[in-house]
C-alpha cells in the first residue's frame, strides 16, 4: 500500500482532505469503494434507493487513469446487502472515463 492509498484508508469519498474526522458517522449508510484509484474509501448512499445503488456510479477524481475524468463502481449483482447504517454493501471498480 503505497502513501497515497494509506491516506485514503477507511476514509469517506468527497471528505476534505484535512478535516479531522474523515470517518464514518454511525448514523449513515456506506458503500465501501472495492479496487481502482478509490480502493478503501466509504461512499455515503444515506437515503439511497436500492435501484439507485444498483445504477453504479462515476465518481470524480484526480486519481484515475484520466485526471479530472471519473472512477467507475458497480455492485455485485449476487452480493447481498446488509441494512444500514454501517457499511451495507460493496462497490468494484469496473474503469475509468474522462
């Protein structure tokens, strides 16, 4: 694991890169961001659809194969999810896109 995968750790997606509390609130519901540039990161799905989890999602990022372009994630379609809050289910890394 290299410095910058260790800093992005248990982190979640779209937390300032200095706030001092990059973590997870008990409160809310994370997909955790499984392989690609993202790898290790919890994504806030608080309040999501199950349909809206199943779309995947294009996340923005520096860190891919195209800067500035977007990191692509989508659940295992035979993986079953947990009910939130915590981490309810997992998302793969399946490419990147400018």
């Amino acid at each position: 694991m290299n410095g910058d995968e260790q800093l992005l750790n248990g982190r979640v997606y779209g937390a300032d890169h200095d706030d001092p509390h990059p973590g997870p609130l008990p409160h809310r519901t994370y997909a955790e961001l499984v392989g690609g540039p993202l790898d290790g990161l919890l994504m806030d799905i608080h309040g999501w659809r199950s349909e809206e989890v199943d779309d995947g999602v294009a996340l923005p990022t520096e860190l891919g194969r195209f800067p500035g372009g977007r990191a692509l994630y989508d659940p295992d379609p035979d993986e079953s999810r947990a009910p939130g809050p915590g981490v309810s289910c997992r998302l793969y890394y399946s490419g990147d896109t400018p």
